[in-house]
C-alpha cells in the first residue's frame, strides 16, 4: 500500500514538473484531446412554470398548457371538467434541458435553462414546478424545480407600445436540478485510455504519442489514426487517475493547421489562416488596379569571409484606381501582400471576396477556401 501512493506521489511531483518547465509554444495534451468515454450528456424535460405576472400562456392558442395544468391539478386529486377550460395567464409551458457532466454522482446539483415553448410573453418571476430530465434513453437522471432568473425584459404601454431587451422567455435556475441516476463511464475498462484529437491532424496525434512515450515510456502510447491516440493505463482506480493526470499535462507542439481562408458571405469577414501562397495569374476587377512585383536582392558576403551568397524576395505593391486593365501577381506573392493592396484603397471586403474567389477557381490560391 506504501509503495502504491509513493509512486502516485511521484507521479503527481512530474506533473508538477511539466507543467513549470514546459515550453512556451507547446500546448498540454487536456487542452487538444479528451478521454474517449468521459463527456457530458444532455437531459431535457417538459414542465409547467407558475406565478407569472399576467405574462403567461395564451390558453385559447396554447391548449398543451390547460391539458398539462389539468394532468398536475388529477395528480392531486383535484379534477377539472372536461367541458371547462381555465383562461390562465400566470402559467407558461415551458422546455427544460440541462448537461449532466461525466462522473456525476447522486445528489450533486446542474444548472439547467428553461425555455417558453408557448406564446408567454415573459417568464420573469415564474417558478418551475418539479420537473423529470430525462436522456437519450428515456429514463430519468435529475428532477428540476425552483425560481427563474430572467435577463430578459418585456413592457408594453397602454397605447400599444412596447420594449424588450434581452429574450424574456428563456431563464436559468443555477443548481436547480439535483441527480438522481448516475451514468456509467467507460474510464474504468479495458487495459487503455483512447484520447481523441479536438481536430483530427496526422502530424498531431503522432507527436502526441512520441510525446507520451518519451515521458512515461517506449510503447506506451500508441496513435491509432489522425484523430485517437490509444495508451496503456493502471487498471488500478487510484493509480490510473494520477496516470491519467500525467498524461494530459504534457505539452505537445500541435501541427500547424492546412491553409485555409473562411469567408462569411453575409458580413463579409475573411480570415486567413497560416501558410496561404498564391500562384501567378493575372486578375482584373472593375476599376481596381492592383500591380504586385517581386525584385529578389542578392546579399553578397565579402571575399574572405567564408559565407554564402543569399537571395531575399521583396514585394512591391502598387495600388491605382480607374482603368479596367489587368494586374499580375508574380510567384512568391502571399495573400497578405493583396489584402494590404486592397485595404490600402478602402475598397469593400466584397471586392476581396471575389478576388479571392477568382483566384480559387483559377488555381493560383494555395489553400482551402470555405464560405459561410
């Protein structure tokens, strides 16, 4: 037994290790990957929200809300006629969902938001009723109830008018669900810890394995694919929670994402990413005129001085208005030097977009172009 937690003890004296002495432009493993198995799940539920201000369920447009009211009001042994139907404006149908987190025990207590699935016009100062959560298999894993927090704001005048801020039919109640099944995690089987790539990348999850191996040991670890990296765990619980807490403490250079630039058609935002180079070609579009040589300068070292002769790019970028002629782009351009050509005139991020475009569809852009 000594021997079990003075190994756990060194174990956590490395992890103290690493995460002082790491380097600056490394990333730790529980910042690029998580534990296959250990996640959240969602819950949802149906329920009643009481003592609104009048800003209730329309009954006559909602009638789920009476037909729920009733089935409570039976449950206590209070019925309602059939042929009668309450006109309510202090109750609001209502959605509850909530994320149950992994190693959730039994009467801990999870936030949940409450959203009006009715036309209430607001659910500030309602309470939610006891309500069952329930998951993807049906069954019932927390019981939700208590007062509404609401930042939403709604007022209406007496000639009509109105003002709302925020969204006032939807509020959150912090711990107001407790747990009342717990979910099984898979952390406990098999002989291995799978960790899953936040983004799948080859070059990733094989430095993520040399990474663990060369701290804990050769064949440790294992990468599967471009996206998991299987190691070899303790199956004892107390030793493969401290060799889990290794594990995801060691730093990882993660490997430089593809060449990409993500356009947003409708703001037209453009950001582009690392490593995009441009092909030569030759581009027209309407009245902007946009010249991009490059003149290589040779650095010559001196005649006794043993260096070698080195050959620098230099871009120069020449910007003009008017005149539908068109501009050619040399080799070695990047993408920076024909948006800093473009920025430099105030033109329009459209104008960038279908420069950009153009560019895709001719073959001379380097990189993946994605529009939202």
């Amino acid at each position: 037994m000594y021997r079990r937690y003075r190994t756990i003890c060194k174990l956590l004296t490395f992890v103290v290790l690493l995460t002082l002495f790491g380097s600056a432009g490394a990333e730790r493993i529980k910042d690029l990957a998580h534990i296959a198995g250990v996640r959240d799940n969602q819950l949802v539920g149906y329920g009643l929200v009481v003592g609104l201000d009048g800003t209730g369920d329309q009954t006559s447009q909602t009638p789920f809300t009476v037909q729920s009211l009733k089935n409570m009001l039976q449950q206590f042994g209070i019925t309602v006629p059939s042929n009668v139907n309450p006109q309510l404006k202090n109750v609001a149908a209502v959605a509850v969902h909530a994320s149950l987190p992994a190693f959730a025990k039994l009467g801990q207590t999870i936030d949940v938001t409450v959203s009006s699935i009715g036309n209430a016009k607001s659910l500030r100062g309602g309470t939610l009723l006891m309500t069952p959560l329930k998951g993807a298999d049906g069954r019932i894993y927390a019981i939700a109830q208590g007062d509404l927090l609401v930042s939403g704001l709604n007022a209406t005048g007496s000639d009509g008018s109105n003002i709302t801020v925020n969204v006032p039919s939807v509020g959150s109640i912090p711990n107001g669900a407790t747990v009342e099944r717990m979910v099984r995690s898979p952390f406990m089987d098999g002989d291995y810890l799978v960790f899953n790539l936040n983004q799948s990348d080859f070059t990733t999850a094989n430095r993520l394995a040399m990474a663990i191996n060369t701290t804990v040991g050769p064949g440790i670890a294992q990468a599967v694919d471009a996206a998991s990296v299987k190691v070899s765990a303790p199956r004892d619980a107390a030793q493969r929670v401290a060799f889990a807490s290794l594990v995801e403490n060691i730093t990882v250079e993660p490997g430089e994402a593809p060449a990409r630039v993500i356009i947003n058609s409708r703001t037209g935002t453009v950001v582009i990413g690392a490593n995009v180079h441009i092909l030569p070609a030759a581009v027209s579009h309407g009245t902007l005129v946009v010249t991009i040589t490059e003149t290589p300068q040779v650095s010559q070292p001196g005649a006794l001085s043993a260096g070698t002769t080195v050959v620098t790019p230099q871009s120069d970028v020449d910007v003009q208005m008017g005149g539908d002629r068109m501009f050619l782009m040399d080799p070695g351009i990047t993408l920076q030097d024909v948006v800093n050509a473009v920025n430099r005139v105030g033109a329009t991020p459209g104008d960038l977009v279908a420069i950009l475009n153009a560019l895709k569809r001719a073959g001379a852009l380097r990189a993946e172009l994605i529009v939202i």
